[in-house]
C-alpha cells in the first residue's frame, strides 16, 4: 500500500472512531455508573473548622484588597472634586465676563439706537426738504408759464 493509501485509510478510520466516541461520549449512562462507584469522604470537625478558617482567611484578604482599592478610588474622586471645583471657578470666571461683554452689547445696543433715530429724523428732514424743493420747482414753472399769459 502507497503512503498516500495508507493516510488515507488512516484517516478514515480515525474519523469513524472518533465519530463513534462522540456517540458514546454522548450517551450519559457511563458517567452516571462512574459517578456512583466514588466513594464518599467524610468531614470531620478538623476538617470543616480547616476549610472555613482557609475562606475565612481568604475573606478577611479580600476585605483588605476591597478596602484599599475603595480608598483608591475615593482618592480619585477627591481628585476628581478638585478638578471640578477648578472647572467650576473657571466657569464663574467666564460667566463674569461674558456679562461684562453683554453690558457693553447693550450700550453698543443704545448708540445704534440713537444713531437709528439720527438717521430716521435726516430721512424725515431729507423727504420734507425734498417737498418743499418740487413745490417750489413746480410753483416757479407755473410762474413761468401763466407770465407771458398775464402780460
């Protein structure tokens, strides 16, 4: 038989084994019949007292590393409280400011208002002047043109 063959049949049959351990891996009969053969250790006050002073002792480690780590983080908040304190200050020292900048809008505010009451009061003038200037231009044109009629 080739090389070639023989990892051919090698495979095959490793696949059908392994396909038949599945089946049986899958069927829970032998575990259960396993299960049933160990025996059965008993606990003695020794025992127990040896196994709850190793979770007890490995609480109060834990209550300890639980412990510095919530003083780690507390520190961190602090830290972090100062650092909003500072964002706080600044934020004041900002509002202080643009309050500043708001006062000089509203006078800013009160000049264009009398430099817009300027500019209506020489429209105003500008129009009448205008009136008075066609009144005129038309009362000198009727003069000129009823003259040679009067005389």
């Amino acid at each position: 038989m080739s090389p070639r063959a023989a990892s051919s049949d090698f495979t095959r049959k490793s696949l059908l084994k392994i396909y038949f351990l599945r089946a049986i891996v899958d069927n829970k009969l032998p575990m259960v019949a396993f299960m049933a053969v160990m025996a059965r250790e008993r606990w003695t006050d020794e025992r127990l007292d040896k196994a709850f002073g190793r979770i007890d002792a490995d609480l109060h480690e834990l209550r300890v590393e639980m412990r510095a780590g919530f003083e780690k983080i507390d520190h961190r908040f602090d830290l972090i409280e100062k650092r909003f304190e500072q964002v706080d200050k600044r934020f004041e020292r900002v509002d202080q400011h643009l309050e500043r900048v708001d006062k000089r809008l509203e006078r800013f505010d009160e000049k264009f208002d009398a430099v817009d009451a300027r500019f209506f009061a020489l429209q105003q003038l500008m129009v009448k002047g205008m009136i008075a200037l066609v009144t005129a231009i038309l009362m000198l044109a009727a003069a000129v043109i009823s003259a040679p009629l009067l005389s």
